[in-house]
C-alpha cells in the first residue's frame, strides 16, 4: 500500500470514529506509547517469526497443503475481511513478551496464505497489561485491503521515536491510538484483557493470563471502553472467570455452550461435541455431564443478558473494565 493511500485509510477511519471525545485525536501514537510504558511497562521490539504457531488441523492432523477458504477444526474467530484466505490460514504466531507485573501478549495474524518464515504479516496486535495496577493498553498494525501484507520482521516498540536505521520507525507501523480505539476491542474483551477461544487456546500456555485482576483501559482514545461484569448465585461459568455483558453476551457464551452455529470456516469435527462446547476449557466431559453442570449457569446468564435481567434478582452486575481519559 502507497503512503498515499495508507493516510487516506487511516482518515476515513478517523472520520469513522468521529463520535470519540473531542481531545482523543489530539494523543499520538508516540505519546500514548510512551503512557503506557511508564504507566505499566516497556515493550521490546521483536519478530514475528519468534512466535509459537497457532495450529491449524483438519481431523487433528496438520493438512498436506493449506488453501483459500478451507474449513479447519478450530478456525479463528475475529473477521477476516476481503482480501483473504480464510479464516483457517495457517501460521499466525502469538508471543508473550511478558516480564514482571507486565504482562505483553502480541498476536501476528495472517489472513493470506503465505510460507511459514514469511516475515510479512496483515496484522499485528499488542495487549499490554499490568497485574498489579489492571492499567491496559491496545495496539493495532493492518493495512486494510492489502494481499500483500506488511514485514513484521521487527515490529518497533510504540514509544521508540527514532528507529535503527533500515527499519520502519513507529509512526509508520502502528495505528494512531484514534484509529485503533474505533476497532473496539472491549466489546470482545469485556470480561478481561485476555479471551479464550478454542482457536487460541491451542497455544493458551503463550497467553498471559489476569482473569481476576483489575482492568483500566489507559489513554484519552479508549476512555469509553467499559463493561460490566455478570454473575448469578452458584454459576459454574463465573467460577473461573468473570462474564462481561457485549459481546459475551451476545455471541461468545451462547457460542461457547454450542447454543449458536459453528463459526465460519468449521468442519465436520469443530461442528460436533466437545468442540461445539468449549467452556470450561480442556472439557473432557460427557455431553450429559455437561448439560447437568452447566445448562442452567447458561441458562442464567443469557436471562441476565437479555433486558428482563435488570430486573432479575438473580442477577448481578458490578464494573469491570473502566476507561481512564488520562492522556498522560
């Protein structure tokens, strides 16, 4: 992609997220970065093709060849937009950078099929969390519309200013923090800064993890990402992990006790039990084990979702992710 066209993305995505608050577009991608390092810890640069490979199987063996639009046991779930191979492409990496009360958790996606050590990427993704503070902060890298990708073979740190020389400085690798805010992680991640999916759970030992911890986005841009936690008296669902109310609610419980169809890019083994019900993780269970532990904690939570729930005694609601307007 031209520089050209890259800004003229990047400002229809501003103009996308006009409803921000009116200072958000005035914090840089230099200055956000060098909030969040103060404020929970630096990120080194690194390479993507460091990370572990998040499988992709078809019957729990790795396929002869990988193709566009194939059906795989466990496909990613986040959209995959045009242009694409699926969401069953193979070799998106995931690195925990972690070090300390940091916890720094960076997903390389690939959305095209391309050789293994490829060092071009179409997207890049940092959680950068503190397990003592709960500060969180979001970094996002993709050039919409792109088959070709970008090379991540030394994603910069977002605060560096100045990069060694023959390497894309910051600026030019990583969305503004306006632009990244309109992607809304939160929605997702509403129970905390981490999601489980049977995707990413195949390298869940990679992922730092906070499932109890506070939960503070930083940064004047993500000020409005916030959620609420739900609960109900002796739920089996909220014993490992809160529950948040977007799109918990709306597709990933219902998805996750195979309520709904199985997402886009399944086959025949991801659209049957257990795969079909993949919380708790690791489940070994029956299907009528399942049902007896778990059915009436979906069933409790989905009415805690729905409008009537407000009103329901059962149901409990308190603030989990808050958005901090400090710009630093």
């Amino acid at each position: 992609m031209t520089s050209c066209l890259r800004v003229l993305v990047l400002l229809l995505i501003f103009t996308a997220g006009s409803t921000l608050a009116a200072g958000a577009a005035d914090q840089t991608l230099l200055q956000y970065g060098q909030q969040c390092v103060d404020e929970i810890g630096a990120i080194p640069a690194f390479d993507c093709n460091a990370g572990t490979t998040v499988p992709i199987t078809v019957n729990n063996l790795v396929p002869g060849r990988y193709f566009e639009n194939m059906t795989c046991d466990r496909p990613a779930l986040l959209p995959y937009d045009s242009p694409t191979s699926g969401p069953c492409t193979p070799y998106s990496k995931i690195i925990n950078l972690s070090h300390g009360k940091t916890s720094i958790s960076a997903l390389c996606r690939r959305k095209m099929i391309r050789p293994e050590q490829n060092p071009y990427y179409d997207e890049v993704d940092i959680m950068l969390h503190n397990t003592d503070t709960g500060k969180t902060c979001w970094f996002h890298a993709e050039h919409p519309g792109s088959a070709t990708g970008f090379n991540a073979s030394r994603v910069p740190p977002p605060n560096e200013k100045t990069p060694p020389p023959g390497h894309v400085s910051a600026e030019a690798f990583w969305w503004p923090p306006a632009a990244t805010a309109t992607k809304r992680c939160v929605s997702c991640h509403d129970a905390g800064p981490t999601m489980y999916s049977p995707w990413i759970g195949q390298v869940w030992d990679k992922v730092p993890t906070d499932p109890w911890g506070k939960y503070i986005n930083i940064g004047v841009a993500f000020a409005s990402w916030t959620s609420l936690a739900i609960s109900t008296p002796g739920n089996t669902c909220v014993g490992c992990h809160r529950i948040g109310n977007q799109r918990s609610c709306d597709i990933y419980v219902p998805l996750a006790a195979g309520m709904l169809p199985p997402p886009k890019g399944s086959n025949k083994l991801a659209s049957q039990y257990p795969l079909t019900h993949w919380m708790p993780i690791n489940n070994n269970k029956s299907r009528a084990q399942w049902d007896v532990e778990n059915v009436e904690s979906i069933r409790n939570l989905l009415t805690c979702c729905s409008g009537q729930g407000k009103n329901d005694p059962k149901c409990h609601f308190s603030p989990n992710a808050q958005g901090s307007a400090k710009d630093g």
